[in-house]
C-alpha cells in the first residue's frame, strides 16, 4: 500500500529538514511513476525497532481507509505484520 504525492525536490528536502536530518539521513530513489521520480526520506538505523505511537498510527489508518475503503478491523489485520 503506497499514497505518493507531487512535490518538488526543494519541498521533500525541507520535509526531511522538519523530520529531523540527523534521524532520517538519506534521500532514497523508489522507482518512477509516469515519468517522475519517487523518492522517500529514511534513516540508517536498520536494527533499532520502536513501535509508533497511537497517533501516527490513527494517521495511517485514516490514510488506509481513504485509500482502500477497508474496515478498521482489515487495517488491524494489515499491518499487525508490521508491528510484531
């Protein structure tokens, strides 16, 4: 499950500025989708695992049910593979 926005490089480097550059570090290049590219902002701490809090998660299964219509309890479902 992905939700990709347009924006300007400019814009996603200032997005990285406001997430805090020193935690997530690295601009990553996905693919392309009709001729731009996709890039996401990530950190280097592959090993560390912290579970996100109540509210990121309500803003991630907001997004989920905008994008594929499902109950909380298929989003639960969903992502409980993720959080283990």
């Amino acid at each position: 499950m992905v939700r990709l926005w347009k924006i300007k490089e400019s814009q996603l480097e200032d997005l990285q500025r406001q997430e805090g550059k020193g935690w997530y570090d690295k601009i990553v290049t996905l693919g392309e989708k009709d001729g731009l590219k996709i890039l996401t902002i990530t950190g280097c701490w592959y090993d560390e695992k912290n579970m996100p809090s109540q509210l990121y998660l309500d803003v991630l299964k907001k997004g989920l049910k905008e994008t594929t219509g499902w109950a909380d309890e298929e989003i639960d479902k969903y992502w409980e593979k993720f959080l283990k």
